[in-house]
C-alpha cells in the first residue's frame, strides 16, 4: 500500500475539509498515479469529492460510522477489515489519499509516499505527520523544483524502512 498527498513547508493537508493548496499539475499527478487503481479515503474526504466516486477507480472508504451507505464504494469499519480487503488486490497500486485521521492511521503500513511539497505556509487545521523526521522513513526521490500559480513545489516520494504487516 501506498499514499499520496500534498503538504505545506509545515506539513499542513487542509483547512475546513479543503485542499490547501489549488495546482492543475498536483492534480494531474495525483490522477496519473491513482487512476485504474484502488483509492482508500476516510469518509469526510470521500464526501468532499466534488465527484464521487473517483472515476475509474475502486474506491475504498474506511468509517466508523455503521449506518454510511454508499452503493458505488466499498465500505470498510476497521483497519483490520480495510487489510483483509486489499489483499485482492495488487499492494503497489493501492493509495492512502486521505484524510488526516486516515493517513496517521495507515502510515506504518504504507511502503512509498507520494508527497508533493509546496514550499509556502497556509493556514491549516490538518496536518500530516513530518516524514523528515521519522525514523523508518527516508526520501528516496527529490523531484525537481515546479512553480504553478505563483507556488513552487516539488513531487518527492518517500520509502518506509519498516513497513507494519
């Protein structure tokens, strides 16, 4: 399994359910990497999608919630259940987008990070945790420097060391 998101010069991922940051080419990577693959998202980032579900992807939701319905979607109440769920599929193409809750969540038994740095600071109330400073996790690929609506920003990818069965 792996995950991919976009994060502040702090490690900020969002503001009042809302990306921080809007980049056409965040986007477009985002989608390169995740399409014709399996997406797992926490139930508030499902919602917010502006379509949902993502078009041509599984989509895997993981919630507490009992009672959340969704026909298009799998739904998955454990991260136990979510790990019986994905062994159908291949672990390189399954992706962690979010939210913060999930991420921290399924961090340890991610194998790669997909990070798309931005190098500004924007107000968030979401965060992801500082892979710079973790132990088990090592930047494998420093993508070059990009500059889109006045940001600049680089997609990285991160490997895990010490990745949880």
């Amino acid at each position: 399994m792996n995950l991919i998101v976009a994060v502040s010069e702090n490690w900020g991922i969002g503001k009042d359910n809302n990306l921080l940051f809007y980049l056409p080419s965040d986007l477009a990577y985002f989608k390169e990497k995740t399409l014709n693959k399996v997406v797992v998202m926490g139930e508030k980032t499902y919602l917010s999608l502006p379509k949902r579900p993502l078009p041509k992807r599984t989509t895997i939701v993981i919630t507490l919630d009992k009672t959340f319905k969704d026909a298009n979607v799998t739904i998955v109440h454990s991260v136990e259940e979510l790990l019986q769920v994905i062994k159908s599929y291949n672990q390189e193409d399954v992706f962690v987008c979010g939210g913060g809750t999930i991420y921290k969540l399924l961090l340890p038994y991610c194998k790669l990070a997909y990070v798309t740095k931005v190098k500004a600071d924007k107000e968030a109330d979401t965060f992801f945790p500082n892979l710079d400073e973790m132990q088990n996790w090592a930047i494998s690929q420093r993508g070059s420097l990009k500059e889109e609506n006045g940001l600049k920003f680089s997609f990285d990818i991160y490997e895990n060391t010490k990745i949880k069965e």
